[in-house]
C-alpha cells in the first residue's frame, strides 16, 4: 500500500513571496490532515478536510494561509504572503476514519519550507 | 496551553535495556492516545495506541500504559535496539478530534 505521497520535500523562499505544497493521501482515506511543525515543537493541525469540507481550521491563519481539497482526494496547501516564521516543516496526514471517530493517521515525509 | 506534555526532551539508553518515554495530559475529555517515532526527515510513523477504556497495550517490544487518574502516559521499549533511537512524540485526541501532540523526545540507544 503507497503512503502519504507530499511535494515539494524542500523549498526555499524570500518573505512575501508565495509558496504551495502538495499532499496525495493513501487511496481511500476519506479524511486529510495539514500539519505545521515548526522546530523543536510537535506537529501543529493547520486544517482537517473530511472527503472534500473543512472539518476544523480554527487554527489556519486564514489572512495568509489557503487549503482545497477540490475532488475529495489529493489536496494543496498555500502561504500568500510567506513571513519568516512561516519557516517550519509542514506534513501532511490521512485517516480512514470519517471526522469524530478516532482513528490512525497516517503521515507523509512533510515539506520543509524555508522563508529568507 | 500545553495540553500535552513530554518533559524530557532527551533519553539515552543502553542497548538491550528498557526505553522508558512519558508524557502527562491536562485535557480530561481526551480519550484517545497515540505515539508515534520520528526519524530525521521523514514524516511521523505511528507506533502504538490506547483507548481510554484501556490501562495498557503491547505490541511487541513496545507497550503503552494509561493512568487516567494521574493523567499520565508512558511507552515502554524492551529491549531497547539501536534503531530505535528517533523523536517519539505522543499525541491525544477527544472523541476523535484532531490529534494534540507534545514536543516530542529524542530517544537515543547506544551499542
């Protein structure tokens, strides 16, 4: 069974440009996870997607920060403007579970964002 | 707010001894616990769970351990292997909300 697939691994950026990640969950997983795990910390849910809505993004800085999930499978997540402590390393997750059920989540390899 | 706590930041153990990693909770509706093992530029990779109907569960070499009372969560690795040596980072969640994870500690083994 292929894992949680994320693009790009790195990417270095100058503050205030624009930058997108990418996530493809493992097949027939129907809730997706954006993570924020910036050094020295443990992961940090940014949003929770279940099939194609938005679950949970109370912690999503919405004035920057973007996510879709436009046909319920594979999923980008953009910063517009970036910031420096936008800098941290950003994972992607996904579960069988439908939202309220507790269940494993299963994690990509994360894209690590650098912003100069 | 730390709801979930890792307070050590690092372990060093002998090969073939027993790991032990704790983590402490402050949240009471939390009723689901995960670990999960980290290595360097690789996504988390989830090790162990336990319900909170449950005081313990073993896989293996690894077990989990749940004191609702205190709060308290501990994974245990016997016997500790060189490849162990990763970030553990223990994670929470309340009627299958999103995951709450501590700061993680780095578990070293040494042969």
């Amino acid at each position: 069974e292929a894992g949680v697939a994320q693009s790009p691994r790195y990417k270095i950026i100058e503050k205030r440009q624009s930058v997108a990640f990418w996530c493809n969950p493992i097949s027939g997983h129907a809730t997706l996870y954006w993570y924020q795990q910036i050094l020295g910390q443990g992961p940090k849910l940014l949003i929770q997607f279940q099939n194609n809505g938005v679950v949970d993004d109370s912690q999503l800085p919405k004035d920057r920060f973007s996510a879709e999930r436009l046909k319920g499978v594979d999923s980008t997540l953009k910063i517009q403007p970036a910031k420096l402590e936008d800098s941290a390393v950003y994972l992607c997750a996904s579960s069988f579970g439908l939202a309220g059920v507790a269940d494993t989540q299963y994690f990509g390899p994360g894209t690590r964002l650098t912003v100069l | 707010d730390q709801q979930v706590k890792q307070n050590s930041p690092s372990l060093s153990v002998q090969e073939g001894r027993i790991s032990i990693l704790n983590c402490d909770y402050t949240n009471s509706m939390f009723d689901y616990f995960l670990w999960y093992k980290k290595y360097p530029a690789e996504g988390p990779t989830f090790l162990i769970s336990i319900s909170s109907i449950k005081d313990k569960n073993e896989d293996g070499r690894f077990t989990v351990f749940l004191n609702k009372s205190a709060k308290h969560l501990s994974l245990h690795i016997v016997p500790s292997q060189p490849g162990d040596s990763a970030v553990y980072f223990c994670a929470a969640s309340a009627y299958g909300n999103k995951l709450v994870f501590g700061a993680g500690t780095i578990l070293r083994v040494k042969s």
